[in-house]
C-alpha cells in the first residue's frame, strides 16, 4: 500500500541480553521498546500497530511509545476482553474486530475504531475444481466437537484439521469426573462449568475413536489454502463463551478470521447464523448460515447433493471479497479515520 513498513515479531523478543527465551514480560516489553527506539532514531514512526495483550507485555510500553509515536493496539477476542483491559487506558487507540465490543469502549470512554477481519489478497482466482467433501479447520474448543460429532452420526464425512482433536481424552475426562464429584456435594458454582468440559472431553473420544480417519493434523499455510480451494464446504464455528466458563449465558458470535479467508479462497462457507455475518455476506447468495445442530445438517446434506449450487454461492462470495472485504480495504480506513481524526 506504498508504507514503509518495520516489523519486529513478538517471538524475537522473547530473546533475552544473554540470548536465552525468557517469559518475564517486563524484560520482553524493554526488548520491543529498545527495538522501537533503534529503528525510531533512523526514521522517525508515524505509527505503532501491536497486537499485543496484557499476558504479553506490560502498559508501560505503550505509555513510553505513545510519546514518540501515535500507538494503536489490534485487539480481537472479545470474550476475552480481560486479557486486554490492562492496556486499553495506554494505547492511543484501540482497534477491535466485534461489532459486540463495540458498547464497551463507549462505555469506558476508550477511544476505539471498528477493523473487521478480512482476506488476504494473494489468492484471487477462482477455481471451479472442487472435491466434494466438506472440511473443518479449527483447534478443538468450546462448542465445535459438539457440533462436528453431530454431523459425523448423521453420516456427513467431515474432514477434521487442527490440534487437539487426539489426546487422551478419556483420562481427563475421568479426572474431571472425580472433581466434578466433590463440588456437587460441596455445592460449588463451578460443577456445571465442570460437567460441559466433561462432556466434551467424552464426545472428543467418541470422535477419535470412532473417526480417526477423518482427523488430521494442522496444515502450514500452503497446504491451507489449497484445502480451502478446493473442498466443496468449509463448515465454520465463530461462537465463543465469554471468559471460556459455560456457566457463563452470553455467547460472542459475530465473524471470525476464518469466514472471510474461505470465501477468499473461493470456497462454500456454511457458518454460524448471527448479525455480524449477514452486514458482510448476503446469506444464501454469497454465504450460507445455520441457526442450530439440525439446520446445520440439513443444510450440509442438501448442498452436498447440489454441487451447482455450491459454485454459484461460492464464486458471489468470493466476488464480495475482492469487492469489499480484503485487507487492504480495512487499512485505507483505518489510515484514512487516522489521518482525519487522529494525525
């Protein structure tokens, strides 16, 4: 986009003086102030984009970075706000992904914009060879292997890619039991919290023991893409349980990372149902959506059984994407709300 551009990844200032990894994050935020101010003295920062929370480093590094540049800070997990509350108040400003988030900053007096995500524009030809099957892409958390052991039962083959779907879940689940045991009898809030994590844990036995074959490792980004490509329907999960406790009755539900790099990559997306989603894609257009468990499997039946249609929402979705929804249509706003209100 014609910007200079330095960047320092976090991992590199994880590097201690004596050349060992340290997890002090006082030592990592002077390694990135120390990097900051070497490249600041050879030409002068407009702007210091981090994506950082408050388990990563400490305020102060904004605090010192805001009086040399104009500091913003990229937050996206939402139910997770906590994470990154202790950085909110130094930060310039803050960047949020959740059109839910948005009432908070407001009603903290935090000066924020709204950057959803979006897709990256190294892959916009599309391709009508796809093969058929439908795949997940995704670690095993909250609510997906609920969702996916659903499909599975009802005979929709679902390709499984990510981590930790094969553990020893039968072990934790056993150990949860035992816990479980004693806050029922004590009366303790946690047990329902309890209780699902044990579900779960049983279900994602149920899922490697009855479908490992369809279980796969995490793929490098190449070999992403080409999945992405070429399979008939990426099913999708955005939901996310604020603060991970099922206790908990809110629900964050919007657009996740994942529902626009598929229909960049000119595939089928099959996603979760919310508000968020429909202000990007037209549903049943660009996009389809489910509501609950039987929509999503009677949805995921009827498309695989009409591969015609499957391309004819795909390629509007992917045209949506090249239209609307690249990254480098979110940064000109951002610059242009920067050089306009903040600048």
């Amino acid at each position: 986009m014609g910007h200079d551009v330095v960047f320092f990844p976090y991992h590199e200032a994880c590097i201690n003086k004596q050349g060992k990894k340290t997890n002090d994050i006082k030592e990592i935020s002077e390694n990135i102030f120390n990097h900051f101010l070497e490249s600041h003295k050879n030409k002068p920062f407009d702007l210091f984009l981090a994506y950082y929370h408050g388990a990563q480093v400490i305020p102060e590094l904004f605090k010192k970075i805001r009086e040399k540049a104009f500091c913003v800070n990229y937050n996206t997990n939402f139910h997770q706000i906590d994470l990154y509350a202790p950085l909110l108040k130094e930060a310039n400003l803050s960047v949020f992904v959740s059109k839910a988030a948005e009432s908070y900053y407001k009603n903290n007096n935090i000066k924020s914009f709204y950057m959803p995500f979006a897709g990256l524009s190294t892959n916009l030809s599309f391709d009508t060879r796809k093969n058929g099957n439908i795949s997940f892409v995704g670690t095993s958390y909250g609510q997906r292997a609920y969702y996916l052991w659903r499909c599975l039962q009802n005979n929709i083959e679902v390709n499984i890619y990510g981590a930790n779907w094969i553990n020893n879940h039968s072990r934790r689940a056993a150990l949860r039991t035992i816990r479980l045991e004693t806050q029922i009898l004590s009366g303790n809030k946690s047990m329902l919290d309890t209780a699902y994590r044990c579900l779960n844990d049983l279900i994602l036995n149920e899922i490697s023991a009855k479908y490992k074959h369809l279980i796969h490792d995490p793929l490098p980004d190449n070999e992403y893409n080409k999945l992405l490509t070429y399979s008939s329907i990426i099913l999708n999960f955005p939901e996310s349980r604020y603060g991970h406790d099922y206790n908990n009755p809110n629900v964050l539900i919007g657009a996740n990372l994942r529902d626009f790099e598929v229909p960049t990559a000119g595939s089928f997306l099959l996603t979760q149902d919310n508000d968020e989603i429909r202000s990007f894609f037209k549903e049943k257009v660009e996009i389809e959506t489910f509501s609950n468990e039987w929509e999503m499997i009677d949805k995921a039946k009827f498309y695989l059984n009409h591969p015609d249609l499957i391309l004819k929402i795909a390629e509007a979705g992917h045209r949506r994407i090249i239209k609307e929804h690249l990254w480098e249509h979110r940064f000109e706003s951002l610059l242009s709300y920067l050089k306009k209100s903040c600048l």
